[in-house]
C-alpha cells in the first residue's frame, strides 16, 4: 500500500540524547515515511537543535510543531501535530522509543481503513541508559545487551499473521506505538484535550476507536519499538483522567467536544 501518503508524529519533551537514537533509527528505516512531524509539548532550544540537525540526514521533510511548556498537555500537542500533518495515515511514538528498522514497512504493510494497529514494545533497562546514549544505539536484536521482555524483540512476519483484525478493545494497546488512518481519528476529533497530565489519554482514544466501530489488530513479531527507561511521570491528575475515562465508558462515546476540530482549519 505504498501509494498511502504517511506522516510519522515523534511526540517528544525535554530528552533530546532520547530523540537523537529516535530519530536516528528513522534514518535506518527500510521504508520511510513521507514526513516526519515532532510533536514537542513544550521542550528547550537544544531540542529544536537536535532537529535542525537531523534535517540534513534526511531525504524526506521534517518538521517542528511546539507549544510553550504549560505542564503535560499530550493530547494538545499531539492533536495540533496531526492537524498540520499532510499524510492519509497516522504513524504515532513517543520520543523514547527507539524503532526495529522495518517498523515503517509494518505498519504501512497492515493499514486498512477503518482498522487501527498497536505494536509491541521492548524495554530497555535503567543500567544500560550510559551505554546506549554513549554509543547513540539504535539497532537491538532478542539478544542484545540492556533489554528485558526479550520475546517482544523477536521479528517473524510468518508468526505475525495469526493476529488478526478484532472489535474489542485491547489492554496491550500504547499510544507510543500506533497507527491508523487520519481521516477516521479526525472522525472521532482526536484525542480528548480534557486530558492534562499522565494517564489514559491513549486509552480514552482506543475507547473511542472502539465505540465509532473501529476494528483494533496487534502487530506482534512486527512494528517492534525499543523503550528508553525513564522515570515515571507525575499520576498526580491520574484520578481525575480516570474520571474523564469512565465517563467514555460510561455514555459510550465516539466523539470529544474538546478535540482536533479546532486547529484543521487554521
């Protein structure tokens, strides 16, 4: 399906030695996106550096999309990434997530409309952070130093084809490694802006998915992400995101009043 024109959105904020080997992985891809779009909730200077810097290694556009650092606005940013992004299909992660080299090819491989994917994701250890940002790593293997729930590492299309296309909703699903058509999350508006802190933005979004009727398909063996460790962020509005969550649940919901709707006309 290579016609389908892609935008990759790197959500990122204040770690550029993360989005170096991020965005250093891109640059190792097998098939490339048409553009990539960082969504910066709010990072530094050396941040915008980092980019400026990578745009020469790159064949295909790369672009900055900021907003000031008002606290952990996720949704906003990500919501105001996608508005901008000129591609039919959405390829989403974080900016700490390193990408199996064949991570484009298997996403665009599985697109269908109507349909969102979610891939796996390898963690990569706390001990190993020096090592990795001293040797600006990026390729990893089931065997490689420094990583632990090794079977997610393990790539074989041939397994990957006993997942298949499902209605129902997925505990497994993480917005750091996703993909679906824009034209069906501009049908749902995005995700929810109600959204500040962390916690169940990317939930709330596959609820959604799920109640407009979207089917979900996992990309196990395939669409492999390596996750740079890091502190766990602030749950301090956790329960209030709950709330916002159950309330989804609760009316059944497709649609946010407080979405993307507002930034596709600019």
């Amino acid at each position: 399906m290579s016609f389908i024109k892609s935008s990759l959105i790197i959500s990122t904020y204040n770690w550029p030695e993360a989005l170096n080997v991020v965005l250093a992985s891109v640059v190792n891809q097998v098939s490339m996106p048409d553009e990539i779009i960082i969504a910066d909730d709010g990072s530094k200077p050396d941040t915008l550096s980092l980019i400026e810097d990578y745009k020469s290694k790159l064949s295909i556009p790369l672009r900055h999309v900021w907003h000031e650092d008002v606290g952990f606005t996720k949704a906003t940013i990500l919501n105001k990434a996608i508005a901008q992004s000129k591609g039919d299909y959405i390829i989403q992660v974080d900016g700490d997530c390193i990408m199996h080299p064949n991570f484009i090819n298997d996403h665009m491989a599985f697109a269908s409309e109507n349909c969102y994917l979610y891939g796996s994701r390898v963690n990569i250890q706390k001990i190993y952070l020096e090592k990795l940002f001293t040797n600006q790593q990026f390729q990893f293997s089931p065997f490689s130093a420094g990583i632990k729930k090794r079977t997610r590492a393990i790539y074989s299309p041939f397994l990957s084809q006993f997942y298949k296309p499902k209605l129902e909703l997925s505990k497994k699903f993480r917005g750091c490694n996703t993909s679906y058509y824009k034209s069906d999350f501009i049908a749902v508006n995005g995700y929810n802006e109600d959204f500040k802190g962390w916690g169940r933005e990317d939930s709330e979004l596959a609820l959604r998915f799920f109640n407009f009727g979207l089917k979900s398909r996992r990309l196990r063996y395939r669409g492999i992400v390596y996750h740079v460790y890091h502190l766990e962020k602030s749950k301090s509005r956790l329960e209030l995101n709950n709330d916002i969550e159950l309330k989804t649940i609760n009316e059944k919901s497709s649609w946010t009043v407080n979405g993307i709707d507002k930034y596709l006309n600019e």
